[in-house]
C-alpha cells in the first residue's frame, strides 16, 4: 500500500522503517519540510515529502505526531482524499507536560475522537498504547509464543482490519478495542497502556478500565516515574506502567 506518514518522532520513525520492511511504498514527512525529513528517509528507504504530498493518493495516513500539534495541520489536507483512506493516529494526551490542556478531553471525551473532529476525518486509534522501544525492538513473527499485542479502536470495519493488518506486520497482535468512542479503554494511565500485554491479557486490560480513573493516574506521572531516575530502563518503564496502571478499583 500507499503509507503517508506525518510525524517521524519515536513512533512514526519506527513505523516507517517497519512498514517498508514489511514491502509498502512509504513517504514521510514532518514539520520541518522536505529538506528537514530527506536524510530520515534516505537512510531508512521511504520518500521525503511535504505534509500535501505526503497523503497525496496514500491508501493508509498515520498521524505520528503529539495531540496538540492536530490543530496545526493544514485545514485543506485532507481535502482531496477518498473517503475510503485510512487514518490512523497514534497521538496520546500529556497536559501539562507536552500539551496545552484541551477542555473537551479533560471532560471526558476521548482523545481520537478530539483528533477526527479537528481534522474532519474518521480515524484509528492504534499503535499508542506501546513504547517506542517495544515496537522498535520487541515485535515477533504471527504465531510466535507471548507475542505483544497492540490495541486497534475504531468504527469503520474497513480501515480497523487495514490498522489491524498493518499491526500485525509490524510484529504484534491486534486487539479490536471496539468503537473509537471506547479508545478511552487505550489511552495513558490505563490498566492496556504500555505495559507489554500478550492478546489475552491485553483484553483483559481493556475491559479492566474504568472511566475517570485514568485522568487522575496521568496527573502523578512525574512523581511516579520521578522515581525511577534519569535514565530508566524499559523493563523499570512497563514495571512501573503495571503497577501504576493497573492498580483499578
């Protein structure tokens, strides 16, 4: 497929190399203009766009960067777009320690609902809910044992099962997490959240959530992982993610 990937951070950088391992055509772009994304795509084999060009006729578009940064998109980017184009967005919500706050999600709506009204789209919500270096490092072959899996919201079947697909060949199993309006179930400080589940679990995380709770877990961020010091491993990151997270009454 024709992948347009926005964003070329943490997570969208390792999408792109992954999904042009896994035999796509990739382009990328990000804030900075063609010139900012050239050497990136040179050395990892996509073509260096501008946003425009970037999801020009692109059969998926992944939205690799933060939440806030929605409302900078250009309002005519998806203008010429099919309806039947997959967006996928991978953004999380930080208040206070990246984004602004955003009144309507700190009332409860969730994030990737937020996101398709600001760009007057449709989306997935998929591949937020790991670590950089999970998806990075940690993907195994379909079928392997204790294989990660990764949660996939949304509410057209089409582009849920191309979200899902493109989750599986990234090296994960796809969870349907259900309706975006249930990708609240996948967001930060919640029982699914990065904390490197298997599918069964995953599940279980998922209809573990329980509204309100999550918002006041994501608060005491920095003094949770203030305790794990500068530089904390990834084992201390999903370690610390588990027992914050999970901890639901």
């Amino acid at each position: 497929m024709k992948i347009g990937i926005i964003g070329t951070g943490n997570i969208g950088g390792t999408l792109a190399r992954k999904l042009i391992a896994a035999g796509h055509d990739v382009r990328v772009a990000n804030s900075r203009g063609v010139e900012g994304v050239r050497a990136f795509a040179h050395e990892i084999g996509a073509e260096a766009k501008d946003t425009h060009d970037a999801v020009a006729d692109a059969d998926v578009i992944i939205l690799a960067i933060p939440l806030s940064s929605m409302r900078e998109l250009p309002t005519d980017l998806f203008n010429r777009l099919p309806s039947e184009t997959t967006i996928i967005d991978t953004s999380n919500y930080y208040p206070g320690l990246r984004d602004s706050r955003i009144p309507d999600i700190d009332d409860g709506l969730a994030e990737s609902v937020w996101v398709a009204r600001q760009i007057g789209r449709p989306v997935i919500k998929a591949f937020n809910d790991a670590l950089a270096y999970t998806l990075a490092e940690l993907g195994k072959p379909e079928g392997a044992p204790d294989r990660l899996a990764i949660a996939v919201a949304g509410n057209d079947v089409r582009s849920k099962q191309t979200a899902m697909e493109l989750v599986n060949q990234t090296g994960f199993d796809p969870v349907d997490a259900g309706a975006l309006e249930d990708s609240w179930r996948q967001q930060p400080s919640t029982p699914s959240y990065c904390c490197d589940y298997d599918a069964d679990t995953m599940r279980k995380a998922l209809a573990a959530a329980i509204p309100g709770v999550a918002q006041k877990k994501r608060d005491q961020l920095p003094e949770f992982f203030g305790k794990l010091g500068a530089n904390p491993s990834h084992a201390d990151i999903v370690a610390m993610n588990r027992k914050v997270n999970s901890d639901v009454r």
